[in-house]
C-alpha cells in the first residue's frame, strides 16, 4: 500500500443558486520518500488539491468527494480528532509566504515549537533546545538570534528556512511545500530546492511541491502532474513531460519558462 492515495477527489463549492467544481477526479499516489509535484497555473486546482490532503479545507463549506487515504485512513472521513493527530505531526505545510503565515506578534521560535507543544510533552528547555537544531538544520547561520527574533526582523529566505524548521521539527512523513519559493528571488529559490533535496535524502520524508514553474518542479522532482481548470490533464515522469509534453497546455507553460542557470532544463 502506498503511503499516499487520493482517488477521484473532486472539490466543489455551493452558494445560494450554483455549485462550482474546483477539483475534478484527481488521482495521485506517494510512497515513502517520493517528491511529486503539481504545477499548474493560478486557479488550476493544485493548491485546492494540496490543502485538500493536508486537511485544511472547511468541512462545512466545501463538498469533498472520493478519497484521501494515508496510511491506510481516508481523510475526508476520519473524526476529525483522528485528523489533528496527523496535521502537523505526519502531514505538514509550508506556504508561500512565511510572513502570512507566522504571527507577527510571537517570536519566530515560540512559532518553530508549535509542532511540539501540540504532539509532545516536552518541557520548554527541550522545546527550546530542539526548535534551535531545527533552524540549525536549515542552514540559518545564527539559530539562537533567529530564535528570539520577531518574522518581520527576518528576510524573505530567512522566514521561509524558518516555516520549513517549523514543519520540520516534528519529523512528518509527507512535507507540503504549497509555492514555498515564488517570492525570493533566484538565487534564494535555488538554495530552498536544495534545502528540501536534502530533507528528502537525509530524512526520507516525502514532499508534494505544488509550483507553476514547470521547470523548478523538473529540477526537484521525480514525478509530476500537470492540473487546468481543475483536471489533471498530463502525468508522468518529470524528464518525460519536460522533454516530451503531450498536452498544449503543458508545452504553454514550458514555453513561458524564462531560461534560469540555477535549474535544469
């Protein structure tokens, strides 16, 4: 059994006179260790998808159909106390934008040990001691200032090794980077792929990176899904698709790939 499996998930939302199909019939599967990507442009369905699996879509406005197995337990199904033991501890996110995402008034540390607080019962020395290894472990040359310091005190690449630490901390099975790169410049986004690289190969943890740059997905993942207007219209092997695409909608967005020294293709 894969550790992932999501079949046929479709994603609709209702309001008072019409119900829009966001998702439609997507099916996906990871085992341990696999980094997948799904790239597709804005209101493509990937980022629907994404949250979808991380459990992160409202239960009461959304209806959400097929299934989301992990591990062996369907996620669209399970209590919803099932479903807090996984987010965060098994399953983790990592957003585009860190800044959004960690809350400005906390310090960047008490933010990084969230994970712990909420899944360990560990005392605050050692929550603190293991929030400083994390940021250590993303390569933040000074993990202890980081630690004390307010997320505005921090640059944009500085934030996101930050929320990576955070979701890190615990040691989830599935990481997913939703976008994590789109506002650092070039040279940041390159140090970020290899930062997860890493992370896979040293921790084994899987990542599902859901980009709309087709060739930063080229350069970190094995395999990928090409999503439209909600479908999945394109699958396969990264270097297959990126050399060989199938789809007109797949060779558009090859196409419109500025060429970058820092990725392949």
């Amino acid at each position: 059994m894969s550790m992932l499996t999501v079949k046929d998930l479709c994603i609709k939302v209702h309001d008072r006179k019409t119900t829009d199909t966001l998702v439609y019939d997507v099916d996906l599967s990871m085992d341990k260790g696999d980094i997948l990507g799904i790239v597709g442009e804005s209101g493509s369905g990937k980022t629907m998808t994404a949250l979808a699996i991380a459990g992160l879509l409202s239960r009461h406005d959304m209806e959400k159909s097929g299934q989301i197995i992990f591990e062996g337990i369907n996620l669209l199904e399970v209590e919803r106390k099932v479903l807090r033991k996984i987010q965060g501890n098994e399953i983790t996110m990592v957003f585009q934008e860190p800044l959004n995402s960690f809350n400005p008034l906390k310090k960047v540390g008490w933010q990084v040990e969230e994970g712990l607080r909420v899944h360990t019962v560990m005392d605050k020395i050692e929550m603190k001691d293991r929030a400083i290894e994390a940021l250590r472990d993303v390569e933040l040359s000074n993990p202890e200032a980081v630690y004390n310091s307010y997320p505005h005190e921090l640059s944009g690449g500085m934030r996101q090794r930050a929320m990576i630490a955070a979701a890190m901390i615990i040691q989830p099975k599935l990481i997913i980077a939703d976008e994590p790169t789109t506002a650092l410049d070039v040279t940041i986004q390159a140090e970020i792929v290899e930062l997860l690289k890493r992370i896979n190969k040293e921790r084994g943890t899987a990542i599902l990176f859901i980009s709309h740059d087709l060739s930063l997905v080229n350069t970190l993942c094995e395999n990928v899904l090409v999503m439209q207007n909600g479908l999945v219209v394109e699958s396969g092997k990264c270097d297959s698709i990126f050399n060989n695409p199938k789809e007109d909608y797949t060779k558009k967005l090859i196409s419109a790939i500025p060429k970058n020294p820092f990725y392949k293709g």
